[in-house]
C-alpha cells in the first residue's frame, strides 16, 4: 500500500474506528491508541486494498485487530 493511500484511508476511515473503539473501551485515550494500533498492523500487512472493496474490508478489520488488542490490553 503506497503512503498516499493509507493516508486517504486513514483520513477516511479513522472517525468511524474511533467511534467503534468508544464504544467497546469506553475512553476516548484508550481508543485512539486502538485507532493507531489498526492502522499500523493494517499497514504493516502490506495488504492491497481494492478501493471498491475499502468499505467493507477495514470495518472488518477493525474487529479482527480490536478483539485481541482488547484482551492484551486490558489482561
């Protein structure tokens, strides 16, 4: 993924993530680190991101990343 991209993303996406990790955390200064914590390991996967397919792919995403950094962080 080219830097121009993931911040596109980043830009697009990150409010909802945010609003989602709210929700599950409940702080806001947890939850921004959660918001980092996803975009790092989605972009740290090098995984082609089809615009058509962004919408659905990151909400997806979030999820697989939140629940295990919900377990390490609260354990």
């Amino acid at each position: 993924m080219k830097n121009e991209d993931a911040v596109r993303l980043f830009d697009q996406y990150s409010d909802d993530l945010f609003r989602f990790a709210v929700s599950y955390v409940g702080s806001k200064h947890d939850a921004e680190d959660i918001v980092q914590e996803v975009f790092l390991k989605i972009l740290g996967k090098h995984i082609p991101i089809i615009k058509s397919t962004e919408k659905t792919y990151l909400p997806c995403s979030y999820g697989t990343f939140l629940f295990p950094f919900l377990n390490t962080y609260y354990s």
